[in-house]
C-alpha cells in the first residue's frame, strides 16, 4: 500500500492591526506539521503495551542513559533530577516516532518521557491518537505511578473524507476502554485544522463562507467525539486548537475548551517583549473571543515557546532576535512564573526536539525541544515556581 505523504508544514506570516484592545500586534503562527496521522496497531491496546512497528535504529535512547532507575524492573523507582522543576502548567509532547505511518515509538522511550516530565509538569498535551500515542503514554503513567494527567486528542484532515479521524477514533476508544479516564483532561479534536483549511483554499477569514465550510467539516468529526463518549458512558470536555486568531465561532460554540496556538518567534516580537506579548495577544483575542460566546469555552494557550537552533542562516533570526538557548530561557524567564501567577493555563511548546521535523522542514523546526532529542537537558535552568 502506497504510503501517505506526511502533512506539509507551512509557516505563516501574518501582519494584523491589534487595535482590538492594544495598539497593534504581529501574529505568526507555526503550523505543527507532521503529527501526520496514524496507523492502528493490531489488534489494539492490550495493557498499553502495543509498540507500532519499533525501530530500534530510528527510537531515541533508552531511560538507561538519562535517568537512573533503581530497579531496572520498576519505572516508578527513578531518581528525581534536581535540575528539573514542576514549574509549568503543562507541556506539549508527542511521542518520538508517531508519525503515520512509520510509527516507530515504543513503550520503553515514552516511559523515559513521562518520567522526565512528571518532573516538569502534571499535564501533557498531545496532537493526535496515531500509532497508539493515547496508550502508550497513558501505560507509561500507569507504570510509573506519578501524578499526570493528558489532553488526548484526534488530529483529522479536511482531505481524506474522515479517514485519518476514524482511525484515530477507533484507537482513543481502545485507550479509553483499557485505562478509563481518570488520568485524562479532555479531547481536542483538530489542530489548526481552520487554518489549514482557509490556507489551502485561499482564504484568511476563519468566520467567512470558506471558514464556515472547513468549520462544518470539522463539527463532523467533533460532534462524533461527542457521540463516541456518550455511547461508551464517557462524560469527558471535548475541545478544539487552532491557531491563535483563527478560532471559527460555529466550532468555538460546540466545544468546551479552546486551545492556541501563540507565537511570538513567529509574530516577529523581540525575545525580551516576547512574554508580554503573548499574554496580551491571547486575552486580547482569545480569551475575550471567548467570552463574547454564548457557551463561554473555557481557554487555553496550547503552544508557546523559543527555538534554540536552525539549520540554516536564513531562519536562525525573527528579525529583533535569535534562535538560541540563551533566548529560550529569557522567555522562560519571564513567561512562566509570570503566568502561573496570573492564571493563564499555557501548555509549553516543546517537551523534546523533534527529529523528523528537522529532517522534513529544517529551519527553526525541529529545535523547540527544552531537552535534546536524546532526551539530555539544554543548556538552561528551569525556573522554580509553583504552577
């Protein structure tokens, strides 16, 4: 069977007039390419120990090598780092190797995962349900014993007339069977699929005729979510992220939660105002958007974060400042105490470098990790606040 390309990665560039309350702003947003939609495994979830086709030349390195664990037959008995902090309200992850449909993640590398987050965070976000990620993770906290709760999560397209939901469909209802629901949060259905879809129809409004399309395309797949907890007897929030000015109403209007994705690298806003900005930004079109509904969906910044790295020269700046590790913890500096006083609830972009990105899409991309792709801190200090 011909394999299914994985799906193109645009970054926009997005110039706005930020009157709405403030005086102007810039918006870029990453669209998070790839999380390319996934391959049911066998026969399911079994226990959550269903790997999807394991390549152990292509898996990252082993919890031997980055965290010490006491007995080798026991994931809860790991050592805490004293360089790690439960400083953030929650972090994005995806499994390394998830994507459709190479699915080359496994058990053992999300083990090693949950133990070095758990030491972050009590929260992961997810993007999607391929190559049994929803499973594997929720196994992995099972097996570890540590205080987690995830946001799963189904990534469909507009293009496939479903095929990538009812996929991911079938192995969330798996999962959820198998481990309950007492470690999840909620359900996001689609990621910057309003985007996505304006983008490739040649649109910008995501409240035009061509927005209200995607958006019925869309309310298909979440209100079959819906239906799917019901029948199973499932009372979970069923939400949506999209990019942060891209919200359709009709969809915001259906769902419980909405998360956005808001990027100041990507705005083109200085490192030292970068912060602020993203604070400004989200309430200012956010959470007020939210606010003016009748449903009032609870919201959420679902990614925002700092590159470190780019492989090439032409993306290594935003314009007033770098891609470096020495910029990623100015934003930490002053993006995460801050909001955790605040109350903002943020899920920081990323848990780890991502590989393939980086093989796919170079630039910036594949560098948004606070950990190396080999699962080693960067060069930063976590800071230390409650979240």
């Amino acid at each position: 069977m011909e394999k299914a390309p994985a799906k193109s990665k645009k970054t926009r560039y997005l110039v706005g007039d930020f009157d709405r309350t403030r005086k102007f702003f810039t918006e870029t947003l990453q669209v998070i390419g790839g999380l390319v939609l996934a391959i049911l495994i066998g026969v399911g979830v079994a226990l959550g120990v269903v790997l999807s086709k394991k390549d152990s030349s292509t898996s990252t390195s082993s919890s031997s090598s980055v965290v010490n664990q006491t007995d080798a037959n026991d994931p809860s008995s790991f050592e805490k780092d004293s360089r790690l902090k439960q400083s953030f309200y929650g972090i994005a992850y995806t499994p390394a190797g998830s994507q459709y449909p190479d699915c080359g993640n496994s058990l053992d590398d999300v083990i090693t995962d949950i133990q070095l987050l758990s030491q972050l965070t009590t929260r992961v976000r997810l993007y999607g349900a391929d190559c049994n990620q929803s499973a594997l993770v929720l196994e992995a906290i099972k097996q570890t014993k540590v205080n987690m709760s995830v946001v799963i999560a189904n990534y469909p397209i507009a293009t496939d007339d479903g095929a990538a939901y009812e996929r991911q469909a079938l192995v969330i209802e798996d999962a959820l069977t198998t481990y309950g629901i007492d470690n999840i949060i909620g359900v996001t259905v689609g990621n910057e699929f309003i985007l996505d879809y304006l983008d490739d129809n040649g649109a910008t409004d995501p409240n035009s005729d061509t927005g209200n399309t995607g958006a019925e395309i869309l309310l298909g797949f979440i209100n079959d979510t819906k239906t799917m907890l019901s029948n199973m007897s499932i009372s979970l929030p069923v939400g949506n992220a999209d990019a942060g000015s891209y919200f359709n109403d009709l969809v915001l209007e259906d769902v419980d939660y909405g998360m956005a994705n808001v990027h100041p690298w990507f705005a083109n806003v200085s490192v030292d105002d970068a912060a602020g900005w993203t604070w400004l930004f989200f309430e200012d079109n956010d959470v007020e958007l939210a606010e003016s509904l009748s449903n009032n969906p609870s919201m959420s910044i679902a990614e925002t974060g700092w590159p470190t790295n780019s492989t090439d020269a032409g993306n290594e700046s935003n314009g007033p400042s770098t891609a470096t590790e020495a910029n990623l913890q100015t934003f930490l500096d002053t993006f995460v105490c801050q909001a955790n006083t605040n109350g903002t609830e943020y899920y920081f972009f990323e848990a780890f470098d991502e590989v393939w990105k980086l093989e796919e899409f170079g630039g910036v991309e594949g560098y948004w990790g606070l950990f190396y792709s080999n699962k080693t801190l960067k060069d930063i200090t976590i800071p230390d606040c409650s979240s």
